[in-house]
C-alpha cells in the first residue's frame, strides 16, 4: 500500500522530496488502490479516493485530469463494491459528496463537510492553472457517475437511482452534457440490476417522453422545433440507446441471448445506416440524425453498440456479428470517420467474438462486471497517446471476467439412449443463476450465467 501512495503525490507528507510523476502513472497507482481494496468498504481509503476525484490539477499538464477522476471514481467503486448501504463508515455523506461532483446543490447534511478537503490540501501540488472555488463538474462528473455505479451495483437502490436522473426537460437537456446522460443511463441500469429486459421496449422505456416527442417531430416540416433544441434532442436520444445497449451487453455478458443478438443487430445496422446506407432498415427508428449530430459521435455510438454485441455473444465466433466486424474493419476513410479509438474497437469486439478460442466466455458477478465496465468505458481515444479521459492501458481489464466454458454439440450416437447435462457449481454465486435456468442455445448445449463445469453423463 505504502508503494502505491508513493506514486501519487496527494499523499505524500509536506516533509516528501518533490518528485515529477507522469499522471498516466499517478492514475494507474490509483485503480492499484482499488483492486488492493477490493470489496472492503475500507473507510479512511473510501474518504481519500473520494477526494482525488475532486483534485485540482497538479503541475503544469493537465491533458489526463478527468482521466485521473475517472481512476479514482472506478478505485472507489471497486472498494466499496456491491456494498451500497452496507458500507461502514459515513456512506449518505459521501454519496452527497459524489452527487455534487456530478452537478448537484450542496447538501444539507451535518457530515457532509467531513468529505470536504481543506484549502491546504486542495492547493498542494497546484499548478498554474486557475480552479476557482467551485466543483468543475466536466471534470469530476464521470468519476463520480461511475463510483456510485459499482457502489450500488446490483442493490437495487431506489434512493440512488432516482437521484441519477435522466433530464426530463428542455433546460435540464441543455445543461447535462450527452455523453454524461449515458453514463447516467448505464449507472441507473447497475444499480437496478433485476429491472434490465432484453427487448425494444425496454430501451424504448429509457427514453424521457419528452426526448421521444422531440425526435418524432424531427421530420415534421411543420414543426415549430428549433435548430438548438433539435440538436439537444438528437444527442440525448442517441446517446440513452446507446447507454441502454451497453447495460443490455453488461447485464447479459457471455449470454449468447439468441433475441438480444438479433436486437443489438438491428441497433447497429440503424446507426451504420444514418452513416452510410448500406441496406433497408426495418423499426420506426427516427430518420435523418446526420443531420443534427456529427459523423464522430455516430461513429462513435456504433461502435459501442457492436462491442455490447459481442459482449452478449462472447466465445461464440457468431457469423452474422463476425461479418458485421469485418466489414467494419474493411472500411476505409470514404466510408465513414475512422479513427484509431473505432479500429481499437472493432479489435476489442473480435477478441471478445472469439475469446479463448471458443473455451471463455464473461461472467456475471460483481468483480467480472466492474471490469467489464473499465473495458468498455464509453469514450474511445482518438489516438494511441490519448489518455485525457480514460487510461488505454485499462481496457484489457476484460481479461479479468474470463469464465471457463467446455460446451460439446452431440448429434446422433449409436448406443446412446439417453443425455443427461449436469451442472455442478463452483464457489458462491446466486441461486436464481444456478441450474439449468439458462435452457439450451442455438449450438443444442445449455447455457447458464453462472461459474461451473458441466458434466455430460450418457447411458449406453
């Protein structure tokens, strides 16, 4: 522990040799921090991480600082893992801590200002850089978006996730970035874990009605909707599907969920249409987006929504999304805005496609889904030294929701009179995932969501 707060310079003593460390570096000490922690709600690790992500910036570079909120948001998240509530310590004022760095008042609450660094602390190690009093919330909204996220993962918090609204209005549209609605929309889905359904309807749920009355009257030339709020309606719409599909691929990760496949898809083929028409697209999906969003972002969105793709049919090798890939891949720049973080993308999708050779698939529990969640961060770099917003090197965190699978396809056998699958569990996991709940997948073997080996007994 003692080596990991010596990379990070808020921590050290005012008698400490000054030492120049790269925030890249600084950052990585601190997801260190939450892996070390990992699940123990220790409180005095809790308080300092919690005031790393509202750090002020440290020397001169200031390129990676909301990179560095969202290390320190994702360590306390991993922390206090699953724990919501339950968590020792003073958890309701450091949930009001985090709800102001997202963009809330400050609350009323006597404990609050126990979380509250003092001015010494926020001035050490200032650089020249003006902050000024008040919380930047560009900066410290990501982070704490993401800790509440994996704080109350699967606890079904009514409390936290009506305070993680989405904007219901035209003012709040304006003043809520698109990009932090996502994120927004993926926490709420953590948090209610048991409420996330594989189906239209339910992305179509997450939409606010009147984010859904606006788009609608995109193609109404009668429509009194101005330019400004036809842009704030797009870039809320598009960014909530896509925030929606992400919770779908996490909630159903290594599922190979047959319907989910074919929904996804067909999100997919939508934005890759509103790039460039490539076939006729069925679902009354709002027409015309180009139109008021840029290429980027769209691109952007597709690529997000193919990685949740192959989230869900993870160590399958499925050849409908196989092919979607390498079209993708093949693209070149007169098909559309590629750029290094969509070619990362499409390779990220393509090892999940084929993980392990067809052996591995993704789980489902706590830990797998906090990684899964640090790999699939939704902001892709634009270049291979772009850390401002995430660290790269953290996308291979995947790595740690690895499962191990044996599935065997039988067709006919002389002698064999009857199969029986047997699905002996390994460590804890939930009884409701357990058995053989999952049924049979399209290659005839049984498909569950939870650790174990499968035993195959044939009587001859």
């Amino acid at each position: 522990m003692q080596s990991l707060y010596v990379h990070i310079p808020s921590r050290h003593p005012s008698s400490f040799p000054e030492l120049e460390l790269p925030t890249l570096l600084q950052s990585a000490a601190l997801l260190s921090v939450g892996l070390l922690y990992e699940g123990s709600a220790h409180p005095q690790t809790m308080q300092i991480l919690l005031g790393e992500i509202g750090r002020r910036s440290g020397g001169d570079n200031v390129l990676e600082r909301e990179g560095y909120a969202v290390a320190a948001g994702f360590s306390l998240g991993l922390v206090a893992l699953g724990r919501g509530e339950d968590a020792p310590g003073f958890v309701d004022a450091l949930v009001d801590r985090l709800f102001q760095y997202i963009g809330g008042k400050e609350p009323e609450n006597e404990r609050f200002h126990l979380f509250v660094p003092s001015n010494d602390e926020l001035n050490r190690s200032a650089g020249q850089i003006m902050d000024g009093t008040s919380v930047n919330v560009d900066v410290t909204a990501p982070g704490a978006t993401i800790a509440l996220a994996l704080m109350f993962l699967k606890t079904e918090s009514e409390l936290v996730y009506s305070r993680l609204s989405v904007p219901q209005t035209h003012f709040d549209l304006h003043y809520v970035r698109p990009d932090f609605i996502m994120l927004r929309v993926i926490a709420r889905n953590l948090i209610m874990w048991s409420r996330v359904h594989a189906s239209e309807e339910w992305i179509q749920s997450q939409i606010p009605e009147v984010i859904q009355n606006g788009v609608k009257g995109l193609g109404d030339t009668a429509s009194d909707t101005d330019e400004i709020n036809a842009d704030a309606f797009v870039q809320a719409y598009v960014h909530i599907v896509v925030g929606a599909c992400i919770s779908l691929g996490l909630r159903y990760a290594g599922s190979r969920d047959g319907n989910l496949q074919e929904l996804l898809y067909k999100y997919a083929l939508y934005f890759l249409n509103e790039i460039k028409p490539v076939s006729v697209s069925s679902g009354a999906f709002p027409k015309g987006l180009s139109r008021y969003i840029d290429r980027g972002s769209l691109e952007t969105c597709l690529h997000l929504i193919v990685l949740s793709l192959c989230v869900v049919m993870a160590g399958s090798g499925h050849l409908q999304t196989f092919k979607l890939l390498k079209y993708l891949r093949g693209r070149n720049s007169a098909d559309g805005h590629l750029s290094f973080g969509n070619q990362m993308a499409v390779s990220l999708a393509i090892g999940f496609l084929f993980i392990g050779g067809g052996m591995q698939t993704f789980s489902t529990s706590k830990s797998s889904i906090a990684a899964l969640l640090i790999t699939l961060y939704p902001r892709l770099p634009t270049g291979p030294n772009d850390n401002r917003c995430h660290l790269q090197s953290l996308v291979r965190f995947g790595a740690r929701t690895e499962a191990r699978q044996w599935t065997i396809t039988l067709g006919r056998m002389w002698g064999v009179r009857s199969i029986e699958w047997m699905l002996q569990p390994v460590g804890r996991m939930p009884s409701n995932e357990c058995g053989w709940a999952g049924g049979v997948g399209n290659n005839g073997c049984p498909t569950s969501n939870c650790d174990g080996l499968v035993y195959l007994v044939l009587e001859v």
